[in-house]
C-alpha cells in the first residue's frame, strides 16, 4: 500500500490501521502496528501512544489467560514493544523527537 515515492500508506489506509489499533483480537492490533510502523504518519501516533500506555485495553480477559503456543501467558510488552518501535519510526520519518 506504500507510496513509492513518499514511503508512506495513503490516509484512508492508515485511518483504518488506526481503528485496528482497538481490535479486540490480539494478532490484529499487532499487524495494525506493524503496518503503521512500515507507512504510518505523524496522524497515528496519538493513538499507538495510548496503546503503548495500556496495550490490553479492551482485550476480553478469557483472551489473555489463554497460553501461547510457546506456554507462556501474552505480557504487555508483546504488544507495547511494537508500538514504541512503531512510534520511534514514525517519528524518525516525520523528523520528530524521539
């Protein structure tokens, strides 16, 4: 979805990137990241900064008690993490301080 020439997703793209932010579905929140990370703008951060705070919100807590594939019990910084390097992207793009 990149524009080759400006390295960023067009804004109807990264306005819906935004709302999966919300997602109650883990994996979704983590792809939304990811993809503002590669595209996002300046627009986005509010919101991965809300989602690094508390990267549960809104997650049903059945959800989070279910064990990983790996047996381990799904941690904040599996999500957080990706928003701070989503962030620090974005920022590095947009020639903001970090």
């Amino acid at each position: 979805l990149k524009d080759p020439q400006t390295g960023r997703i067009p804004p109807a793209a990264e306005d819906a990137l935004v709302e999966y932010l919300s997602s109650p579905v883990p994996k979704i929140r983590i792809g939304a990241v990811r993809g503002l990370e590669a595209g996002g703008t300046a627009r986005a951060l509010p919101a991965l900064r809300a989602l690094a705070e508390n990267p549960f919100a809104g997650i049903d807590p059945a959800i989070l008690a279910q064990p990983l594939p790996e047996g381990q019990k799904p941690q904040p910084a599996f999500i957080g993490d990706p928003c701070r390097e989503a962030i620090r992207a974005i920022e590095s793009r947009a020639g903001e301080p970090r």
